[in-house]
C-alpha cells in the first residue's frame, strides 16, 4: 500500500453509490460479567505487590503507541500482559517462562509484552541482550507512556495481567508465579465464557 495506492482506493470507495436498502450490522453491546461467571473463575491469593488489586474487576483500556511485532488479537482467549524491558533483567530472565506459557497455551491465551521502550531502543536492547526476534514467542509492542501499566498502578518490572475475554483481570502479579496449572484453570474457565453474552468485549487493538 504506496501512496498511489491509497490514493486509487480511496477513489473507488468515492466513486460507490449508497445503496440505502442496506444496513449496518448491530453493534456489539459490552455486558457486564455475572457474579454466575465469576464463580467459574479460580481465586488466587497472591500478592499483587504495591499495585491496585483489580482480580475481578475489569481490566484497564488496552493500550500501545506502536506494535514492534505481529499485532495479537485476544478475542475469545485469554490475554496475558507482561509490563516489561529489555533494560530489565528480571523481565529477561522471565523470556524462557512466558515463552513456555505462551506455546502451551497457544490457541487459548495470548502472552505479549508492552514495553515503554521505542521500537529503537527495543531493538538495541534486544542486541545487548544478545537476542533475536525469534527470542520471542509471543508479540511484543511499545507504549513510551506506559498508560496501561500507570493504570494498574503498577511501579516495577516485571508485572502481568492474566485477562479474560469479558476484560476481567482474573490474576495479577509478577509473571513468574503465573504457573502453568494456574493459567489452565482459567483458560477452561474462559472456554465456558466464550460465546456467552458476557463475552461480549470488543477488542480494537487500540
């Protein structure tokens, strides 16, 4: 898509005639989880560590200035949001973990980092630490402002959210205890939610 691309497909789209017998799909409404799909749901007891406790609420808007890799598309899974840095070396030493969880899963939850670095800075990093793209198994995208990660409260590196598809944080803390056993629990509680009118958040990716 160049420029003179965009600029014949934006003439095609001028040159259509509205057909007024034609109407547009109903939106999709955002409906509240039900305390009946909470309670499918496992409670966890760890610490989230000097930030806004939100297990069981909904999770904060979803966020990025810009995707350094493949964008994800959660609908209908479970997200797991990793706050991290290639500066940081407990985020570094989390990779083998969250990659693992991430090819478990696969299919069922999606894990990506967002990272306040700049896809530059992301990259030279990514070179210090003497790692490749292919060190990721899972997307990784960039927000300098760190907005969702400001409205979790959040102050340290690593820390994630595990979301499920009606945008309820369902477990919180950092990502190295997030175990696989955990994640299971919810991923099943989460197939149960699919489809249901409680799953009805709209992803945008925005």
């Amino acid at each position: 898509l160049n420029t003179r691309g965009l600029t014949q497909a934006v003439d095609q789209l001028l040159a259509e005639k509205p057909d007024p017998a034609k109407k547009p799909a109903p939106r999709e409404t955002e409906v509240k989880p039900s305390a009946e799909n909470d309670a499918k749901f496992p409670t966890f007891t760890n610490d989230p560590q000097s930030q806004r406790d939100l297990r069981g609420q909904r999770a904060p808007d979803f966020y990025v200035e810009e995707w350094i890799s493949q964008p994800v598309n959660p609908r209908g899974k479970v997200l797991i949001v990793e706050f991290s840095a290639t500066r940081c070396g407990p985020c570094i030493a989390m990779l083998p973990h969250m990659n693992e969880l991430a090819n478990q899963f696969r299919g069922d939850a999606e894990v990506m980092w967002i990272t306040n670095e700049t896809p530059q800075k992301f990259f030279d990093g990514m070179k210090s630490r003497n790692l490749t793209p292919q060190s990721f198994a899972f997307p990784v995208a960039s927000d300098p402002d760190t907005r969702m990660m400001k409205a979790v409260g959040a102050s340290y590196w690593p820390t994630a959210l595990a979301i499920s598809s009606d945008w309820v944080v369902r477990w919180q803390g950092h990502p190295r205890f997030l175990e696989a056993g955990d994640l299971k629990k919810i991923v099943e509680a989460n197939r149960a939610l699919v489809g249901s009118d409680s799953a009805r958040y709209r992803w945008t990716g925005k």
